[in-house]
C-alpha cells in the first residue's frame, strides 16, 4: 500500500459526453484509491456547458454579439439578440428538464411555443407531417412520445445557442469535437500553440474561472488531465495553462486515449511549458511509478512509458516494467461526480443512434484489449488492442453491483473494442445466476459464435443493443481487410440478435484501399437486403482513414497503395493520406452511401434499385438480388 502523500486530481476536460461522464477518471479515481492513494475527480467539460448554457452565460454570450461590430454580426446571432427574453427565460427549465429533474415542463414544450426556435428547427420541416395531424415526429415517437418530442426540441434549442456561441464568441465551439484541428494529426504543435496564445475569449474565460474553482475545492498537488478525443486537446492544454499561471507547484500530467494513439513520437518540448508529464497506453502502472517517483522512492530512470523534459530535450522513460493485470485495477467510481447534471440530449431520432446522447449509462470494460486484433484498418499494433487481458465473470459483476450500489443506475455501456464471445456468455449466465435487472449494450465481431441460443441468452440478460462492423460489404475486402467474418455470416448472426430483441448497428466503411466503384455498389446493395430482411436497424457509413499504426499503414505495399509523403512530425501523427491507383471519387459515392442509409434507417427505399441514390451513372448491382433472404433460408447461425 502506497501512503496518501499526494492528493491527485483527474480531469475530464471539455468536449467529451453530455449526458454521461467519460469513464477514464472514473477508472483512474477507483484504481488509485484502492492502491491508498487520495484520489479526487472533475468534470469540466460538464462544468463548462452548464455555465455557458446558463441566464449568466446567455447573458455574455449576448455581451460578446454586442462587442461585435454591426456589419459582422451573423443573422443567427441577431435572432438570438432579438429574442434574448425568451432565451434567458427558457434556459433554465430546458437543461432541468434535459437533466431529468423537471419532467413536466415537456407539455409545454411540445406545444412549439415555449422555446425560440432557431435555424436548427427547419430540420423538422423534412418529415412529412400530412398523416401524422401536424405533427413532424409522428413516425419517430407515436402519440406516448412526449418527453421524447420534447427532448429533441430542447436539443435543438440548445444546437442553435451553440451556432450563437460559435458565430459571436468561438469559432471552434462544439459539443463534441471542440477545436478539433488544431490537435488530429497535427505534425507540428504551431497551431495550437497559436491558440493558446491568443486572448482568451467567453469560453477560455470560463474554463478558466472552473479550474480555478475547481483546484481550490479538491487542493490538489498532482492533476491528471485525459484526453480521449482531438477534441478535447486544447481545453485541456488551456487547462493546464491556468494551473501553472496560478499555481506552478502543482504537477501537471498528460494521458489518455488521443495520446496513446497520436502523441507516440513526442518531441516537442513546448508541451512541457504546460504538462510536467506526458504517460502513454493504460495510465494505472505508469501514474503509480510517477507517484512514486515524485515521493523520491522510484529514480526517474526508472518511470513507466512517459515522456519528460529534461535540460530543455524530451526524453521517452520507459522501465519496461508490466502492467497492472485487469483483474486488479479495481472498480471505477464515480464519486464526486454530479450525476444527476448530465444532460440526456436527442439529436439523432434514430433508437440505436440515441444510445450514445440519451440516459446515462455507466461504462465498463469487459476485458483490455481486443482477442481477435487482426483487422488490418485498425491500431492492433498499440497497447489498447495487442494487449488482451481479462477478468473473470465473477469479478465483472462484482464491479457492475458496486457501480450499481453507487449510483443507483442500472445501465452499462461496455466499451470494448469487440467484447469477446465467451466472456460475454459467462458474464450473461453471471447476470442471471444473481437475478440483477440491468441494461446493456456494447460492440463486438459478427462472429459464427453469435448462434440463436447466446443471443437470447445475451437478451435475457439484460443486453438491448449491439454494435459490431460490417465495414465493407463484401467478401473480397472483408477477406483483405482480414475481418474474419464474411457477409452471409454476418447476416445470420445480425438476424439472430435481431429475433432476440436486441437492436443492431451496424458500422460501414467506404473508400478502403483497391475498393472500387463496383464494390461500394455491391456493398450498397447487401446493406439494403440486411434492413430488408430486419438484420439490422441501425448503421452508419465512414469514410476508411488509413492510420500509422495500422496494418495498412505499416504495410501499404499489401494492400495495393502508396502513402503520401510524412511531415516532420514533432507533434500528433496518426492519420495517413494515401494514393489509390483506382481514382475512384469515394467523396462523391459517400454522399449516396448516406442519404441512402438514412432512408433505409426509417424504412424507406428498401425495394428501390441502389443505383438510384448515386447522382452519377454507376455499374448495376452484381449481388443477386435476394441473397440474403437466400442466407438466412439455408442454416441458423
């Protein structure tokens, strides 16, 4: 047991998740403190959008429209000032009600006269509301769905103050991808360093102030910031900005998943001006080494996997020394935490689109790593997927009823790359055996192993939705893509989770390298026999990005490309572009692949020729056109 020397503080900085927490701190917080240590955790990315989306913050945001000259103030932001009573009148309720806290309010809500309705509102106008008595979400919520209606109205109420916020205050603002370009890929840390020179605006002033509060409540003397996504990069560096402009003792610590993936040839020595360290891959054993380390018990020389700046060079420290097993990193908690301040939004009406904005769902891990870890697009040469360890079922229901006693929520997201077969059936019979009620849904491989009996065991347990990659369509690619699954397999075992119950989102990709003009056709085509036949309910359409540490990336030559040429990368490298002797305008085929999708989604154009989508002449289908229908005719998964 380590002695409490040192109170750390983890970090979620913004923008991550509205309406649940990003369970890295959570992980962290829980590790830490059953390893002794005193462990305390923040959401400010929460923080930051309760108080921009507050009376106070619609009152600066209207300041800054007026700080604007006449001439550049958009026509968004003029509506907003023009109906700024009704705004600051309204803003309360809607973030109570998207809070779960105020329910009745949706009444009012639903009548379409409560709320200013911004630019967003003409979304609705698309739904042909002439069977549906006036109303445009008729087909999506039925005539029950009233606090459903009312939380997609009060999304996209709040969707157009964030159009305000970005036209008067910050360009970059964004629920979700804040800023993100100044840090996805970026080989030199110029641009971001740009911006965190630059005068702090509406947002960066009340980042700013949280932090503030924020270390004065939890007086930390080591801050852990996580950053998962691009998007949450330069918040977190201004973060850290404030931390040692204010209290430079403190020590500032660097991790999470955008890191591990983008920041593995570190060599920029500007980044230390804000973080003391910089950890990769999972943070447990190196942030433990750390501590150590700074209590004088461990010589740096013997840190784990952290890059530092030592006589003005980064330098990589790397002991070699092995990971905490997964079975003894603990159960994450979320104390300290507000609960029951998330906001469960409803931009996508979608139902398996929603899960991912709607209700708060706590996230675990059914194992690290992912047990397949051969899909050539994917990052199987980094710790997060090579690395597969795993926990008994006892042991992850034991975590699921802790999280449960904590809580008091019953839902859980299991964030696994592709959570394993055979763990998920012994968790189900686990489930079972102590009776618990909860709700899941997670993401795995289409795999054989998916029969009719595991997929309503997996159902009985509590499972309400899957998510698992289809990617390209087709059985050539499927193979190159050393996917493991092939397109008739696929439909069995989708169908076999959809006749369990369990809804089905499949993910899609276009513009794999050697895909031609043909293949995205075919790969159309299978797409609408799934929905046809209620495979799947759900999917979505990504454009391939070839990554540099993926099979295609380390290995182009295989797969019939040439990469670009690298930038001098100091900085972030991840993405590659890539030259494809096809020529084929996968841009261009993406806008089809999309618009037809979303019909599909909501049942419409199932039995339409697929070349009809595409603006541009295209090949006829090769697929026969009741393949699948044929598939599931022969053998049950």
């Amino acid at each position: 047991m380590t002695s409490p020397a040192f109170r750390v503080l983890s970090v979620i900085p913004p923008m991550t998740q509205l309406n649940t927490p990003y369970p890295s701190t959570a992980y962290l917080t829980g590790f830490l403190r059953g390893r002794g240590v005193d462990a305390v955790q923040e959401d400010l990315a929460l923080g930051l959008i309760l108080q921009l989306f507050s009376t106070e913050g619609l009152r600066a945001l209207r300041n800054c429209i007026h700080e604007q000259p006449p001439k550049q103030r958009s026509s968004r932001a003029l509506v907003f000032d023009a109906e700024f009573a009704r705004y600051a009148a309204t803003i309360g309720p809607a973030i109570a009600f998207l809070q779960g806290r105020d329910s009745t309010i949706s009444h009012r809500i639903c009548s379409r006269r409560f709320l200013p309705e911004g630019a967003r509102f003409a979304s609705l106008d698309v739904y042909d509301s002439d069977d549906d008595d006036g109303d445009p979400l008729a087909w999506a919520f039925g005539s029950l769905g009233s606090t459903d209606r009312a939380r997609h109205f009060a999304t996209l109420y709040l969707t157009d103050i964030a159009d305000v916020l970005r036209d008067a205050a910050d360009s970059r603002f964004e629920f979700v991808r804040y800023a993100e370009a100044l840090a996805q890929s970026q080989p030199s840390f110029e641009p971001l360093a740009t911006a965190l020179a630059a005068p702090l605006n509406l947002v960066d002033r009340t980042l700013q102030a949280l932090t503030l509060t924020a270390l004065a409540r939890h007086t930390p003397q080591v801050v852990l910031l996580s950053v998962p996504f691009p998007g949450s990069v330069y918040a977190a560096f201004r973060i850290a900005q404030t931390i040692k402009a204010q209290h430079p003792a403190i020590i500032t610590v660097l991790g999470g998943g955008y890191v591990n993936t983008e920041l593995r040839e570190l060599k920029e020595a500007r980044v230390f001006d804000y973080f003391d360290y910089v950890t990769l891959d999972a943070g447990e054993r190196p942030i433990l080494s750390l501590l150590e380390h700074l209590r004088g018990e461990r010589p740096q020389e013997r840190l784990v996997r952290t890059y530092l700046r030592d006589a003005g060079i980064v330098q990589y420290v790397n002991c070699g020394e092995a990971d905490i097993p997964f079975a003894e990193v603990g159960t994450p908690t979320w104390d300290g935490l507000p609960l029951d301040r998330y906001l469960s939004v409803l931009d996508m009406l979608n139902p398996m689109h929603r899960l991912w904005s709607d209700g708060r769902w706590n996230k675990l891990t059914v194992a690290h790593g992912c047990y397949w870890k051969q899909c050539s697009f994917c990052d199987v040469s980094l710790d997060y997927i090579y690395r597969y360890d795993t926990a008994s079922a006892e042991t992850l229901v034991d975590r699921i009823e802790a999280i449960v006693r904590e809580t008091g929520q019953t839902g859980f997201h299991f964030v696994d790359e592709a959570a394993p077969p055979k763990a998920l059936k012994t968790l189900a019979a686990e489930l079972q055996k102590r009776q618990l009620g909860v709700s899941w849904w997670g993401n795995v491989r289409f795999e054989k192993s998916f029969n009719t009996e595991l997929c309503q065991q997996l159902a009985d347990s509590g499972c309400i939705a899957i998510s698992g990659g289809l990617e390209v369509a087709s059985d050539r690619l499927l193979k190159l893509m050393k996917k493991g699954v092939s397109v008739e397999q696929v439909a069995r075992v989708t169908r076999a989770f959809s006749d369990a119950g369990i809804l089905v989102h499949a993910y899609l990709m276009y513009g794999f390298p050697t895909q031609t003009v043909q293949d995205t056709v075919d790969a159309l085509e299978y797409v609408r026999q799934l929905f046809e036949a209620g495979c799947v309910q759900s999917g979505y359409f990504h454009r391939f990005t070839c990554t540099v540490h993926s099979p295609v990336g380390k290995n182009p030559q295989e797969y019939g490309i040439r990469l670009a040429p690298l930038a001098d990368v100091t900085f972030a490298n991840n993405d590659i572009n890539f030259i494809d002797p096809t020529g084929v305008d996968h841009d261009a085929l993406g806008v089809a692949l999309n618009k037809a999708l979303y019909n599909f989604m909501h049942g419409i154009g199932l039995d339409e020729d697929v070349r009809s989508w595409f603006s541009e002449r295209v090949p006829k289908p090769k697929v026969a056109r009741h393949f699948i229908a044929q598939a599931l005719s022969r053998n049950a998964p």
